[in-house]
C-alpha cells in the first residue's frame, strides 16, 4: 500500500484552511472604466513583473538560461499589431447582423463577376517585380482593398506602396500577418471564391442568430475562437476586449454556452487525464526530472488521493487511468495566478498563463482547449464588479500580495460563450473573415489560410514546446 508523506498531509491541511470558499457576502474586484479597451492596454501590468511571468514555460533548467528581457519587451511585441476590433459593437447584437446583410449584398454582386485565382508561387515583397502583380492588382480591386484605375492599358509589374498598402488592408480584414506582401497565405486566402465568401457570411449570419436565441443576456462573456479575441458585453455594450489562446489542432476549444460561477487564485491545475496520457506521461519517458522542475505532484486515485513518491513509478509501464498529476500554484504553474471556472459540459474554462510572450503572435492556436486570456485580472475585474465586499480597487493586488490560494464564488454567474465566427461587417463597412481554424465552414477552400509561411525568412517562428499546458 502507498503511504502518504507527512509533508503532502500536511499541505492538504494547509488547502483546506487557506482554499475555503469564501461567502458571496465578501465577493468583488476591482471597478472597471466603461470604456473598451484593447487587450494591449491592459498588458504588462504589476502582476506580469512576478516571477516567470512575460516568459516562455521553460522548464526550470531552461529559465535560469534564458537572458533577462528588457523592462517592457513583452509589451512592445503586444503593440506591434493590433488584431482586435475597435468599437463598442458585439458580435451577438442586431446592429451587427444588419451590418452582415449589407456586406452579403456586396459579396452578392461581387460573385456575379467573381475573381480569377492568382497563381501560386514565390513571396513578393514590396519593390519586387512579378507578373502574377496585375492578377494581384484586379483582385484587390473586386473587393475594394486597392481603388480603381482607368489606365488599366498599363499594369506596372512592380509591387509599389500603393498595392503594398492595399495588401496591408485585406491582411488587416483576413487575419492574417500584416506584412504588405503576397506571401504564400496571402494568396491562399485571395483565392477563396467570392461565392464561397458569401456564403461564409451567409453560414455565420446563421451562427450569430442562433447564438441571439431565445435570447441576449444583459451581460455575459463571449470568445470567438477564430479570431482569438473575447468580448466582455453589459447592456449591448463592449466593455472590455482581450486577446485569447485557443486549442491547438485536435485538442479544439469546443462551441459551448455556460457560465462562470467562480474565481480561483493562484490555482492548482488538476492535470486532465486526456492531457497526462498524451502529453505528460510521453514526456516524463524521456525527461522524468520534468515533474520537480515544473511543481508537479503524483496522487493515486484521485487528485485528492495519497501522494506517490516518483521513484515507485515505471514511466514506460504505468496504469495511466490510476495516478493523477496535480501542480503546485506558483509561477510555474499553467494556469498562471487566476482561473475563471466556469460549469459546461467539455470541462474546459479561462485562465492566465505564464507564456504570455504567445500573445505577441497573431496566430494562437496553441493550448489543449482551453482558453489563456490576456489580462485575465481585468476581465475577472468586470466578472465580480457588482459582487459585495470587493469594493476596494486594492483588493485584487492584496490577494497576489498574500501569494495564498483563494477561490471566490459568485452569487451572480456570468454566461459565457464560446463561438466560432469566421466572417463579419464593421458599422463602417468593413468585411471582415478568419481562418477556419478547425474546418468548420464546409468548403476546403475556406480553411486553407492558416498555417505558417515557411519559404518566407521573415514568418515568426513556431511558439516554444517548453510546457506541459491546458
């Protein structure tokens, strides 16, 4: 029989003292400002200077070889692009489908003429000659990215500032890297049909109207996995947005409806069964110190079990429906220093994360299903704002400052919506579409624009392996 360290009791003890539910009666956080903001506002604030955090999840061996950033290097790579929309319009609103029906009236006349496809080939950079330009040129002008010209007798070759700005344009309205050249995702995304784009807007008008049913609640969370964005609503307002990280290829973030009942600070994170056979166990065949290196316990039975010392344990022969794995809070931990639990069916939530150097990616499609937010303290900020007892706005930081587990009910559940919308309008006119990130609009056509563009030197590169994470 397996016998339970003195240490690992105690500490059990210790998360029965320090981790009991506090009544609705002291719940609150921070007041929130009625204005949107962008996620890249509310990034690198006093609690991303902690240890470990604005760092890769390196494991330890690897932190302590890193080089110390430079105060603010994490925030600059933030503000290098800004990805999230701009007004106080939400996703689920009537003004947004009325938006939707003009941009389908649009793409209605456009497919009568419709686009030819451009030819496959290499990258072509600003300055650079290439006779695919004119097919580029015609093309941006079906949808309005480049104005028309008369002198059509005389296409230049040449990628001037004009169609470099015009490719700036429909990069900005696809989701893709903003680099003012036809890099090989740019003429991905080009050579989706326009009938195919109608009926992309035509398949998420649909989405959006059923999501409105039976109806909008006065305040609730939405996240749109395809653009890796949440939007914070109350009174059919946007009051906060912030940059996500979705799931990764098959490990999906699921399309649910729930609510988020609790906040948890500084976390435990309870390693999911799906996530510890094939992830965890994999790796410790091969790195068995990763467990010390990154805080992480082995329980037997449940996550509340007897503690297993590791070297009882074959890694290469071991029943991986028996032990469980659970992490220490702390800066190493994968859930950051605030979870957002919230009750559905696919057992996933919210959470922050150490690795907030991923949201400098325009892509991010890096976690097991659930979501990392940018800012979490905010959003849970405006979750818990009408909750009584949290009135004071130095509460949250007094919680971090006393670095002790805490979880926090609300009386006042917040819903929560987890959507995938690939296509929409802006009040301006703007028609806007994402990657089908988990190909879920049909035609193959319409998923082809993800990925990386690896004959370009310039593409960023991949997002570290370092951590075991949700």
């Amino acid at each position: 029989m397996m016998r339970m360290h003195g240490a690992a009791g105690r500490r059990r003890q210790g998360d029965v003292v320090r981790r009991g539910t506090v009544v609705a009666a002291t719940l609150g956080l921070l007041a929130f400002s009625a204005v949107a903001r962008p996620a890249s506002a509310v990034a690198a604030e006093w609690w991303e200077q902690l240890p470990g955090f604005g760092a890769p999840n390196y494991s330890s061996k690897q932190r302590r070889q890193q080089p110390t950033a430079p105060a603010g290097e994490t925030r600059k790579q933030d503000e290098s692009f800004e990805d999230l929309r701009s007004n106080a319009t939400p996703w689920m609103s009537d003004v947004m489908l009325a938006s939707i029906d003009k941009a389908i009236d649009l793409y209605e006349r456009i497919a009568q003429r419709g686009w030819r496809p451009i030819q496959s080939g290499r990258t072509i950079r600003p300055g650079d000659d290439d006779e695919r330009i004119p097919a580029i040129k015609a093309r941006l002008r079906a949808t309005g990215d480049l104005a028309s010209s008369q002198d059509y007798y005389f296409e230049s070759l040449s990628l001037s500032d004009e169609v470099e700005r015009a490719l700036r344009r429909y990069q900005r309205r696809n989701g893709l890297r903003e680099t003012g050249r036809a890099d090989r995702q740019t003429i991905a995304a080009m050579n989706v049909s326009a009938r195919e784009r109608l009926e992309q807007l035509r398949l998420n008008r649909r989405r959006i109207t059923e999501l409105m049913q039976p109806r909008v609640e006065d305040r609730y969370v939405l996240v749109n996995v395809p653009s890796f964005e949440l939007e914070a609503v109350e009174r059919y307002e946007v009051k906060q947005r912030h940059r996500v990280i979705v799931g990764r290829e098959n490990r999906e973030t699921p399309a649910l409806k729930g609510s988020i009942k609790a906040i948890n600070f500084f976390p435990y994170w309870r390693v999911p069964t799906s996530v510890a056979t094939l992830d965890l166990i994999p790796r410790l065949q091969k790195e068995p110190q990763y467990l010390n290196e990154e805080g992480i316990r082995i329980y037997d039975g449940s996550y509340d079990g007897p503690e297993i010392p590791q070297s009882q344990i074959d890694w290469h022969n071991v029943d991986a429906a028996r032990i469980r794995f659970k992490q220490d809070p702390g800066d190493r931990n994968a859930l950051g220093l605030l979870r957002l639990d919230m009750s559905n069916e696919h057992g996933v939530y919210m959470h922050d994360t150490p690795m907030k150097n991923l949201f400098g990616q325009r892509g991010r499609a890096f976690s097991a299903g659930c979501v990392r937010v940018q800012g979490v303290f905010d959003l849970a900020q405006w979750i818990s704002e009408y909750e009584p007892g949290w009135e004071d706005k130095s509460r949250v930081r007094s919680v971090i400052d006393a670095g002790q587990p805490l979880d926090i009910q609300l009386t006042r559940p917040v819903p929560v919506i987890f959507a995938y919308i690939t296509a929409w309008a802006e009040n301006d006119g703007t028609v806007q579409f994402r990657p089908d990130l988990y190909n879920r609009d049909g035609p193959a056509a319409m998923a082809q624009q993800g990925g990386r563009d690896d004959s370009d030197p310039d593409a960023p590169p991949p997002p570290p392996s370092g951590g075991i994470t949700p």
